[in-house]
C-alpha cells in the first residue's frame, strides 16, 4: 500500500480498519519517530475534537490560527523560531505530547507518527503554553526596549492627574530591574485613558516585534528539533509540520504494543 496523496493542508485520509496494513505502513515510513518513541518507551499523542477515523493519514495545517492563544504573541513566538532556524511552528504545526491526560484534554487521542522526510518537528521547555502579551518579556532584547519605555513613562508622567489611571502606580514604582514589556502592556491596555486626558496617540506607536531577539527567545524557551525522544520522555509538547499517521489510541492500544513494543 502507497502513501495516500494529500495535498490540501488541513486534509486526513480514512486508512480503514486493518491495523497490520497501516502498521507496516508505518514500519516503512516512520523509522526515525519510531527509534525515538522506543528509546523513551512512550509514545506522542494527541487529542482530536469532531470526528475522525480509527486510522488515517493527515497533513497539518499551514496558517493555524490559535484557539487558546493570543494572535500577535504566536506570531512573535514563530518569528523567533524562524529566525533559529526552525520550520516547525505554532502556526503550521499539529500539538502531541506523551502525556495522555493533557491529549485527552482536547478530545479522543490518537497516537501519532510523524513520516520521515514529509515531516519535522520543533520542542520547546514547555510542558504547554498559552501564549500571552505576559510571554513576550522572555522574547526581547531588554536593552534596546527599555529607553523606548522609560521614554514614553516619562511623557506620561506629565500629564494632569484627572483620572484614576494607573500613571501613580505603574510608572510611578519603575525601576532599572522592572520588566518594561509588563510596563508596555499595561499602558497599552490603558491608552485610551491616556489619550482622553492628553496623550498623543503617536507615543504608543511601538512596534515589539522590532525588539524581538531569537537569542533571547532561545535562553529561555531552548528550543530544538533533535533528540526528540528527550522531549516524549519529558512530556514537552513537539510541534508536528507535514504528514503524519494516527491510531485511535484506546481502540488500538493492545494492538500498538505488540507490534511496536511500546
């Protein structure tokens, strides 16, 4: 049996129900995941709303927008992993972990096998994240964010005390160690009360992403796309892009293990 053809993202094809057809499928074209599962004795998998098959060939998704997550904070997030050099991202990729709790989380769990070269993948230190404004201090370069902030603070210093807003809390207890991101995003939140008592609306024309920095982002997050069977073994959530086989994971367990050892 060939490779089913897929060639709209986001699209799965049906296997049926012969396990043995689909497991040798999956001895053919899944050596690499297959060695790593093995060595952590544990499987990846994931959870699927809706229905689906018992088996089937699917391909991610290539602009996978967050459902969890804030929009801008992904993008920021995968701009990063591009800049490092990684193809996997938040945006074109499945969600697997071995754990199966947190598979279950998001519907009936599938265990799933990446194919060797119509595939890749990216980890993270993350068990799991949802991605926020409050993830993107651990994303830029401090040093070159931070006059841009005090600058704008001190603008908002000036201006009348007319309303409750938080210029005599926030900016008022800033110090050369405090977060400027959490700074930005509490004035960007608050804006338009800055606004109505004076600001001019160009002081809050910062673009992040221009502060982004990958070496930041990789301290902190340490990102990579090998010794995947570190990550299965850790339960961080790996990033699946391109084809890749699942088996409905409690109709097939006993199955799995006689024929995969694991």
């Amino acid at each position: 049996m060939k490779i089913c053809e897929i060639t709209k993202s986001g699209s799965f094809t049906d296997l049926g129900q012969d396990f043995r057809a689909v497991a040798d499928m999956i001895e053919r074209d899944c050596t690499q995941y297959l060695a790593s599962a093995r060595k952590a004795g544990e499987w990846l998998r994931r959870g699927e709303g809706g229905t689906r098959p018992y088996m089937f060939l699917a391909s991610s998704r290539q602009h996978r927008n967050p459902l969890h997550s804030n929009k801008q904070a992904q993008e920021y997030w995968d701009l990063c992993l591009k800049k490092l050099g990684f193809t996997a991202l938040r945006s074109n990729s499945i969600f697997a972990t071995s754990s199966y709790g947190h598979a279950a989380a998001f519907g009936r769990v599938y265990v799933v096998f990446p194919l060797d070269r119509r595939s890749a993948y990216t980890y993270t230190n993350q068990l799991d994240i949802t991605l926020g404004a409050h993830n993107l201090g651990r994303m830029v370069n401090h040093d070159k964010l931070t006059p841009v902030i005090d600058d704008l603070a001190a603008k908002l210093r000036q201006l009348p005390e007319t309303t409750p807003i938080i210029t005599n809390t926030v900016l008022n207890k800033m110090t050369p160690v405090t977060d400027r991101m959490a700074v930005w995003n509490v004035i960007n939140r608050n804006r338009d009360k800055y606004i109505n008592v004076g600001a001019d609306p160009r002081w809050f024309d910062i673009d992040i992403s221009q502060f982004l920095d990958e070496k930041t982002f990789e301290k902190n997050f340490q990102p990579s796309n090998t010794n995947l069977d570190h990550a299965i073994s850790d339960r961080l959530e790996v990033y699946i892009t391109g084809e890749y086989y699942a088996i409905l994971d409690n109709y097939y367990s006993i199955q799995l293990s006689e024929r995969f050892g694991i």
